[in-house]
C-alpha cells in the first residue's frame, strides 16, 4: 500500500459554528479557565459557538477577568475548590462545569451533581477515576459525566477508533506520544504529569491480560514522525482502558515521551506528535498493519482544548443531536470519531497515514 498524505488547513482556520444555537444557556463554568490550557479551552468554544456565555472561573480574579475580556461575552468568578459550593453566590446559574485542574476533593463534582450539571474532568489517570464512579453511583440519574482524561482529551483515542473502523479485527493497538519538553504547558499541567508518572505503575492491556508495568516493563522506544528513535514509557490516561472496550484488541499500550519534537529538530518551534499503529486484519481477512501519524504545529494545548470544546458541545447538545441522558461517559462514548478527525484537522491538525513497510521505509 503507498503512503496517502493528507493535508490538514492552516492552524490559523477558524471552526464553522455549530448548528443550535447557544445564546439561552447559562454560562459554561470553567474551573481552570485562566490557566494555559483552561484559557485554550474557552477560546475553542467560543469559535464553535460563538454564542454561548463561559464563566471564566480561577483562584486570580484578575488574570480570569483578563482572559474573559478576550473572550467577549464571558465573565470572570473566583472559585474556591475548598468549599462544597466553590465559594460561588447561592444564585448563580450555570449549563455545565468543566474542570481543567486537578480537584483533590472532587467539589466541582458535588457541585455539579447538587445543581443536576453536565460534569466534565481532565486531570485523572486510570487508577484515580474510583472516587468519581463512586459518585455517579450514588447519584446516577443527575448528572451527565464525562471522563475526559484521555491522550490530549481524545486526540489520540478517537482518531484511533476512526482508523481502526476500516479494519474487520484489531488486535493491537498502539499510541506512542511525544510532548515536547518545551510544551509542558502551565503549573497545573506539570503537576498531572508528575503526579500520573509517579503515583502509580502504568496499566497497559498485554495480550488479552491487564498489567500494570513500571521500569523496564515500562520502558520502550518509539519513532518519531521524522524516523527519530525516542526513548518512552507506558503511561496510564484513560485511552488504553476505552480502546480495549470499544475494539476488542488483545493488546493495547500508549507510551509517552519527553523530548524533542521533529520540528525543533528542524530548528523550529516545538510541536505535539501523536502515533497510531494498528495491526489486524482486512475485510478479506488478510493481516494488515497501519502507521497514523498527527502532528499539531502549535503543540498540545489546541488539541487538549478542541477536545473539551467537543465534548461541552455535545453535553449541551449544541451539534444538532439530543443532549445526553444522565450517565457516565468517555469521550468515545459521545462523540463521532470522523467528526471529531475532521475538527482536529479544522484546528491545524497534520494527518499522515503510511502502510507499515512506507512508515518503516521513511
């Protein structure tokens, strides 16, 4: 098979506004939404809803005020993560509540669950989602909540499962994810890393059996989109455990690096490298191996923020499709992979998908 590019628009094009509008619902709140990537977060809704009011909400009143004034038709709330109502006015009003930093004490979720709010959570790896389950279970006819602690909020797990949709069986799955150590993002961002690094082995899916791997278990090397090897580790966001239920594959691991970026190699600015390898079999039942390689000029932040923009939208139901019941989700769950490929390519998304004898060849 010969290597098909695809070239994504510029990273400077601005999304097509979704179909409903948003301008009768309460403002978004958006716990995090002064910070690099909460600030990123805002933006992108605004592009695909420019209607729709957001409650910029940090500990800074005015750095959130800052960020609302960018935005335009938003506002700025402190919030206090100590206090089962945030710290927030017994009368205020919101649509949903986005949270972009870790809450230790999970309020934002009591708060949400206590005004019947559509939920949505970035920060945790797979072994922490226990105290957020246990949540939904309690109260499982309040809330819509979305677990969205996945690769970049799903931008590696839905273009997987768009990809493998070609395929009549999967049977691996890999996702090898370079950050550049220049793209760290802002303190909250570093936090997660260090903490999902170091808290706990990584889980990965191994032949049908689940491990949890550190060390060498954990050590590999994967490829950048330039050929470069680059020394990774199994990592434990949520991808792993939704592409094992939604394909079946018998193996599946995601493995992140630190590092270099091809572009800055180049001796430009850095950028986020996603890789995807399926391996499988056609619809003739012949084996087939696939390398998808996504690269985002900007770095991880737009992608991280298209992907919690998608998922407000569809809680609220602003694609032209009912809003969700009460429930809990994964982003997998909601939102159309092809769909979600398509925004990732709008936001300046470069897809390039090689058979694996091209891949290895380039």
């Amino acid at each position: 098979m010969n290597a098909q590019v695809s070239s994504a628009q510029s990273a400077s094009h601005t999304f097509s506004a979704g179909s409903v509008p948003a301008a009768g619902h309460a403002p978004v709140l958006i716990v995090g939404g002064s910070g690099v990537v909460g600030a990123q977060g805002a933006q992108a809704l605004r592009r695909l809803h420019p209607g729709l009011k957001l409650a910029i909400a940090g500990r800074d009143r005015g750095r959130a005020e800052a960020v609302a004034a960018g935005l335009g038709d938003a506002e700025a709330v402190v919030v206090d993560l100590h206090r089962a109502d945030l710290g927030l006015p017994a009368d205020a009003r919101f649509s949903a509540v986005v949270v972009f930093v870790k809450d230790e004490r999970l309020n934002t979720l009591k708060y949400a669950l206590h005004h019947r709010l559509p939920y949505i959570s970035t920060s945790s790896g797979s072994f922490e989602i226990a105290p957020e389950v246990s949540w939904h279970l309690r109260h499982p006819g309040r809330s819509p909540m979305l677990l969205a602690s996945h690769w970049l909020a799903g931008a590696a797990t839905l273009p997987a499962l768009h990809f493998a949709a070609a395929l009549s069986k999967v049977e691996r799955i890999g996702i090898f994810a370079l950050l550049d150590e220049h793209d760290m993002g802002g303190p909250a961002a570093a936090a997660d890393y260090e903490r999902l690094t170091t808290a706990a082995a990584a889980q990965i899916l191994d032949r049908g059996q689940w491990r949890w791997v550190r060390g060498e278990d954990a050590a590999s090397v994967g490829t950048s989109v330039d050929g470069t090897p680059v020394p990774a580790s199994a990592y434990s966001p949520m991808d792993v455990v939704s592409l094992a239920a939604a394909t079946d594959a018998h193996s599946i691991r995601l493995d992140m690096a630190l590092g270099e970026s091809a572009s800055r190699r180049r001796g430009e600015a850095f950028s986020t490298e996603i890789v995807l390898e399926l391996e499988g079999e056609d619809a003739d039942g012949r084996p087939l191996r696939q390398r998808h390689e996504l690269v985002h000029p900007q770095g991880q932040a737009p992608l991280t923020a298209l992907g919690i923009a998608l998922g407000v939208e569809r809680l609220l139901g602003l694609d032209g499709a009912a809003a969700p019941a009460s429930g809990l989700y994964t982003p997998d769950l909601l939102i159309d992979p092809a769909y979600f490929l398509r925004r990732m390519r709008e936001a300046g998304t470069q897809v390039r998908s090689l058979a694996v004898e091209d891949a290895v060849a380039a």
